[in-house]
C-alpha cells in the first residue's frame, strides 16, 4: 500500500519557507542544511521531526544572513553550537505548527527552516513508519541532478552537434558533476515515482527475466525480489549502461535523449506529441522504440497517484501509468543539448549590417544592483496594497475593468513594479540608458534580499542597508551572487511573463460574475516560476564558450516541451488563461509560429535578460535588437550550483577577427584615477567589486549621499572624520589616496590646466589636513551665536515656546548653547512676537 505524502508537504517550496521564517532565518537553515546539519529526519503524514547539530564556526557576513536596519532589520545571529531537536506539522500555506528545543521566540526558527530545507532538498532522507523501500511514493525531488556544464566544454566544433546522433563520453576525471538548484516539475518527475527499484517492482517477473537477459544476468533460481536488486545493481554501473545505449539504434538514441533532456518523466500522450514532433517515425514504430528501450530498462512504466500528477504537471485526466528514464541512466549517459554554432559569416554577408555582440561582465549585476538601491535611497515608498486585491503569494493583483465580449479581461499589472517618478529617479541617477525592465528587475532582488526596504518609522521611505557596500561589492561577493540566484531562480511572481506585453503579447483570462479575474491563487506565479526554472535546468546542459544559433535553439525547445509557458492550462477544458496578439484570437503553443510569438519571445528575453544581466550568457543582437545567437560564459556554473572565485575572459570561439565585441562594463583596473572629486568635499567613485579596498576605506570617513553621475557619492565632513577618529581609524591611508588621485589628475591634464584640474583635490587635502591636525586639541566655532539662559526651567519654557530645540548646534553646558548661524536671529524674533525682548551682546573679535 502506498504512502501518499499529503498536499501540504507535496507543494512545499523553498519560496514558502522564506515566506513562513523570514529570509534571514531561512537564509541561515538553508546553510546548516547545505552544510549537512540536520540528520535523523523522520515524516509522520504532514509532521516532519529531525535534530540539526550547529557547529562552533565563525559567522560569514553575507546579503542574506546581514541585516543591519536597525531594529526591524537586525542579523540573524549565530546559534550556539549544540544539538537541536525539531518537529513542525505544515498543514497548508499559512497553518503550521513547530516546536524546537532552542526555545527562540521566532514563528519559524533557523532549525525549523533547515529541516523544511532538508525536505524540499533530499526528501527521500524522511524515514517513515509506514513506508516500505520498495512500494512508497516519494515526494518531489527539489535539487536533481543533471550533467554539470563543465562537462559539456569539450568536443564540439562549428558544425551542428546532435545529442540524437550518440552520447557522450564518459566525463573527464578532473571534471565536477553539480546539482541544479531550485524546483522543476519536468526534472523531477522520475525521482517522484520512486527510485530504479521502485519501477522494476511494478514489473511483471517474465518482464524482469527479459531485462536481465539483456544484462547476461542468471535468471535461475531467483525471486522477483533478488531480480529487481540484481538489475537496480547493474545500473548502478556507468559503463555497462553506455555499452548497452551504443547497441540502440538511431531512433531509440533519439527518443532516451529527448526524454532525458526533459527531466526523465513523461505521460503516454506527451510522449506521442514529442514522437512527432521530432518526426521519428510512425505510431507503430513508436512501440517498437519503447519495446526496445523498456528491454534495457532504459524507460520503464511508473506509477504515479493523481495528487502527484498534479504536482509534476501531468495530464490529471490520462492514465496514471507515465514513461520514466532511472536516474541512474540519465546520469551515466551525459545527454547533453545539441546545438547549432552560429555562423558569423554569413551574418555578415552582402549588404547585410553586422551583428552586434553584447559581452556581459561577471559581477557587474552586484555593482548595478547598489547603484539602483542608493538612488532609491530616501525616496518615498508607495504602498503596493492602496488598490487592488492581494493574491495566494502576497502580490498584489491591480484588478482592470476593460472587459471583453467573450467576458474577457486583461491579466493585471503584479503588485509591487515601480512608479513612473521612482523610474525617472533611477534612470536619470544611474546614467546608463537602462531599460525599465532592468531597473524592475533590479529592485525586485534588492527587495526580495531586503537590502532595499520600506521603513515606515517616521515618513515612509525606501531605506538600504547600511553595510549594502560591503554586501554586494566586499570579499563574500561572490557567495552573495549565488544567494540572490537561488532565491530569483525560486521566486514566485509573474513579472516576466507580465512583460511580454512589451513585445505586443496581451495576456487575458476569464473573470467571475464579480467582473474579477478568474484565476487560482498563484496560478500565474507557479506557471512562470516553473517555466523559468525549466528552461534553466536545459540551458544547464549546453556547452559553455559556443555561439549558439538562437533560431534553431527556440525550434528545439518548442519540439521538446512547447507547453512549458502554460503546462497547467491544458488540465482544464476552457483554459483560465491565455495569449494573444488580436483581440478575441489566442495563440496556440502547439503551432509554430503562434509558438515563436509568445513562448519564442519569453524564451528571448529571458537570455537576454535576467541571464544576461546575470553575467550568464553573451548575446548577438541583430540591428534591430533580434536576438541572434548567445553564448554560456564561464558565469553559468551558476546554473549547477557552483560559482567561478574569479571571472576571466573567455576565448571567442567563432567569433571572427574584424568583429570587436561591445562591452557594456569596464574591465580595466580600478585605481586612483577612477576617483573625482567635486565641490563641497564630495568624493565621486565607481561602483565595481575591484574598488571594494578603496570604497571600504572612503565609507570609513565619509557620509553616504547617494548617487551622482552614475557613480557612488561621498562627502567628507567634521562629523563622519570625528567618528572614524573615535572608532580608532588613521587618516593616513585617506589622506595617501587623495594625493594619489591628484597625482593622476595632475598626469592625466595637459595644456596648462593642471591648477584648475587639481584645485578641488587639493582644496580638499587642505582642509582635510588642518581638520587632522586640529582635532583633539581644539574646536572653534566662528560666526556662531551663543545662548546662555538663568536656568534649567527657563530652558524648558523656551522649548515649549519658541523652536529653540532645533536651533541648538552643541550644549556646552546645561545653561550655555551654541546655535545655528540664523538661529539666533530666528529665536529673536520669536520672542519678540511674544512680547519678550532678550538681552543681546554683540562682539567681533
């Protein structure tokens, strides 16, 4: 009998554990279950119980696990070491229950959080009373494993490579397998279904002989039991499964890597659709391909119960009996994607305009990413939730009124995207020509890491975080880069497919008799999500540093899952949503063109897009900003779980001499010279992780004033010099820096303008140099007004009369004030209109 995982614990996501503890906290359960903390773990039906041992290791700063905005925002601190027990019941979306023996006062504590990690992740570590090792159901599998793009660097040329024509080899030895991170129904599907025993045992014991023979395995004398072992254990071996797949013939090599391509799991009616599509023969040789196949325990029939179907994205309405590939096949096979290398050339021939080819620059997103929070900085925040409803994800929905005669409307804008005046700050502060796409995308991760947040303490404002510079351009940059990533490749929002209205794609959907839109909570949230993370697990297996055809790469997908964008529509007889380009004619994702319109264009933008802003992927752009081709940079060990110490530049394979490529960041050294100084002592510096030493050792003397010219801006007062004296700074090394950048300014100039050129710098090394040279001895104040009063109680009766408290500069002591330079006048006057006339001594010198 099985034991069916309730719905709960089945749609579980690691973006409900963020929303359930917090990201701080999940932030920190995430690492003590990356770093194999929790153990013993146990699942009674919805209740999940485990311990997680916390080791004494020193705390990493990271964007995720550092929060310093006061209160409200404060880090998450280290546990003290020791052993922890655990046990939460989730009974849906927003009732829980959860006990731990840390006695936290938080909802969802750092150990609760790593147990539901441990779940999403390696479920399948979850002993339960009930189950038995042959016939449980196991519920989705959230980081599967798939052939690490380091494996695919070698052996392809120009010429169009087949993953069809043969497998590939078997992987070097220096080479690392990673694991893709984050959900994917397509992915996951055969491990849903159990392991390779699980699928033997709902074989037949003639099916089972058969197989083994295959295998040279002695059938003689053994049970059913000691057959699905012998067999589970051959497959276990890498080579013995490539020496059988050599033996296949071409079609059959075509069909296991198509489904291995897909993520392993497929329905009898998908699996006919994908035949065709593929035009692999006729229906009567699709039997003989899956006979074949299902000889060799290369596919094998797995049951699956409705719930799950559900979940993984089947057809609820086909039989529960779907075509699985073993994970242990997939992965000796190293199925990688074929490609079709981009020909230059020919793009370039006759009168045709050459292609323009877009470099990304690996870590850039980081620098953009402060650059966008510091101009947002202090800008008023606007409530997402004044109009509208707020769905299943916590967005809000704006609801439209403009309605159809088929009773249709427009899907809404989600809650949450930037007005048109935070859009002009930003593009008018960052001075890059940045596309509002971008600069949503970019708030969107600033707020989702909750670097960029409203503070609602005084008048509501956007406020960042005050070691945002260290976050995102200091030493951990790098492990913060793979943080943003796991948690935007597991966001729910539908933003992305919301923008396909900028290439003339309306989305619509039916309403309900309320004129409202008639969809599920989180309906569009989940079909993006898992369409996002669907394309990347693909993308994850192509070969990096090889220019790759974008327009036989979209036909390719739109044969292997042309329903990724709308998988969950075609449960339904009257689909609640749809796309179109003419009102009241939807497109249909099962034509080609209709295909390119929509689903082609998602799949565009998103390479040259979020990937490419990612550093990811290098783009060729037609001159009239098609995309033409692209290319994985060494960045896209991302998409497996890794990420490179250090970015170096990639060799342009089939990039040909007379073509130069146009980067869109810098990549020399950041040094003096890339420092300027305006007036009032304003230190002007670009915002690059390689500047992070001189931008650290800046922050420690200046005060933070946003940005100016597209660059990060500092300006040096008394103020911020007396508290990096009093927190034990030297000057020296600021008083160094400021000499070298009027050295290089001096170098840099010509013509006789040296004088005009250095005068800000050396202004300011004056005043910095007196201002040193004078501190701790004395302070003077000229041109300033002195208050004295007779006592305390006259003090307080001018506090309540008059705006003397916000006059006051320094209080020497508690009867004598020193006051702002207009101050004086001001409360003169104030006075005055009461009928009161204060004794005034006016002195010069």
């Amino acid at each position: 009998m099985y034991d069916v995982v309730p719905g709960a614990l089945l749609r579980l996501r690691e973006a409900d554990i963020v929303s359930l503890a917090g990201l701080s906290s999940a932030s920190v359960g995430q690492k003590y279950c990356r770093t194999g903390a929790v153990h013993s773990t146990r699942r009674q039906e919805a209740r999940l119980s485990g311990i997680v041992d916390v080791l004494d290791l020193p705390s990493r700063e990271t964007a995720l696990h550092t929060n310093g905005a006061g209160k409200a925002k404060e880090a998450v601190p280290q546990n003290a070491p020791g052993r922890y027990n655990v046990e939460i019941e989730i009974r849906d979306g927003s009732s829980w229950i959860a006990s731990c023996t840390c006695n936290e006062h938080a909802s969802i504590c750092t150990h609760a959080a790593a147990l539901l990690y441990q779940w999403v992740s390696h479920p399948t570590t979850f002993t339960s009373a009930s189950s038995s090792p042959i016939s449980s159901i196991v519920p989705p599998v959230r980081d599967t494993e798939v052939d690490a793009v380091q494996n695919s660097r070698r052996g392809l040329s120009g010429a169009k490579r087949s993953a069809f024509q043969s497998f590939a080899p078997p992987a070097d030895q220096d080479s690392r397998r990673g694991r893709f991170i984050g959900p994917t129904a397509d992915l996951s599907a055969a491990q849903q279904a159990g392991n390779v025993a699980a699928m033997l045992a709902q074989s037949g014991l003639s099916e089972l002989r058969s197989i083994a023979r295959e295998y040279d395995i002695v059938t003689t004398g053994l049970s059913k039991q000691q057959l699905v072992e012998a067999i589970a254990g051959t497959l276990e071996q890498p080579e013995v499964v490539r020496r059988m797949a050599g033996k296949l013939e071409k079609p059959q090599r075509q069909l296991l890597a198509a489904l291995t391509l897909i993520g392993g799991a497929i329905n009898d009616e998908d699996l006919r659709n994908l035949y065709e599509r593929f035009s692999l023969g006729s229906s009567g040789q699709l039997q003989s391909t899956l006979l074949a196949l299902q000889e060799k325990a290369f596919i094998l029939r797995a049951s699956l119960n409705s719930s799950l179907q559900q979940r993984v994205g089947l057809n609820a309405s086909s039989p529960d009996l779907n075509w699985c590939v073993p994970v242990e096949v997939r992965n000796a096979l190293h199925v990688m994607l074929p490609v079709t290398s981009f020909d230059f050339k020919a793009a370039s021939n006759g009168n045709k305009a050459a292609p323009i080819i877009h470099q990304a620059e690996a870590y850039n997103l980081l620098a953009d990413l402060l650059l966008v929070a510091r101009a947002l900085n202090g800008h008023p925040g606007e409530r997402v939730e004044k109009r509208g409803e707020r769905n299943g994800t916590g967005n809000t929905m704006h609801t439209l009124n403009t309605t159809t005669t088929d009773g249709s409307i427009p899907i809404p804008p989600p809650g949450g995207m930037l007005s048109s005046s935070q859009l002009e700050t930003l593009q008018a502060a960052t001075t890059k020509n940045r596309s509002t796409t971008f600069l949503r995308f970019a708030v969107r991760l600033l707020r989702m890491a909750e670097i960029l947040y409203r503070d609602d303490t005084t008048t509501p404002c956007l406020r960042v975080l005050p070691n945002a510079a260290r976050l995102l351009l200091g030493p951990g940059h790098s492990d913060v880069m793979r943080e943003l990533f796991i948690h935007w490749l597991n966001q729910s929002t539908y933003e992305e497919l919301f923008d396909l209205q900028e290439e003339g794609v309306q989305l619509r959907c039916r309403t309900t008799p309320l004129n409202q839109p008639a969809l599920r909570s989180g309906e569009l949230e989940t079909e993006n999500s898992e369409a996002r993370q669907t394309l990347i697990a693909l993308l994850a297996q192509a070969p990096i540093n090889v220019w790759i055809n974008f327009s036989a790469f979209a036909r390719f997908v739109y044969r292997l899952n042309p329903l990724f964008l709308q998988r969950r529509q075609r449960q339904f007889s009257s689909p609640h949503w749809w796309m179109e380009q003419e009102e009241g004619h939807p497109l249909h994702a099962t034509q080609l063109n209709d295909w390119l319109s929509a689903e082609g264009r998602y799949l565009a933008r998103l390479l040259q897009g979020p990937l490419h802003w990612w550093g990811i992927t290098d783009i060729v752009l037609s001159p009239d900003e098609r995309l033409l081709a692209f290319r994985l940079t060494s960045m896209a060990s991302l998409l497996s779980g890794a990420i490179p110490e250090q970015h170096t530049g990639e060799p342009s394979t089939g990039q040909p001499a007379q073509m130069q490529p146009i980067s869109e960041y810098g990549s020399e050294g950041i040094g003096a010279s890339m420092i300027t100084v305006a007036g009032d002592d304003k230190l002007l510096v670009p915002s690059a992780p390689s500047l992070w030493d001189a931008i650290e050792l800046i922050e420690n003397f200046t005060e933070v004033h946003g940005v100016q010219a597209g660059q990060l801006c500092y300006q040096l007062s008394p103020k911020s010099l007396c508290d990096a004296f009093s927190r034990g700074q030297s000057p020296v090394p600021l008083l160094q820096l400021l000499r070298d950048v009027a050295k290089e300014a001096s170098n840099s100039t010509h013509f006789g303008d040296n004088q005009q050129e250095n005068r800000p710098v050396e202004q300011m090394l004056k005043r910095l140099e007196q201002r040193i040279a004078n501190y701790g001895r004395i302070r003077l104040y000229t041109d300033a007004t002195l208050l004295e009063v007779a006592d305390s109680t006259v003090l307080r009766e001018l506090s309540v009369l008059t705006t003397v408290d916000e006059q006051i500069v320094h209080t020497v002591h508690p009867t004598l004030m020193i006051l702002k330079k207009q101050g004086g006048e001001r409360l003169v006057e104030e006075l005055k209109r009461r009928g009161q006339v204060p004794l005034l001594h006016d002195e010069v010198g």
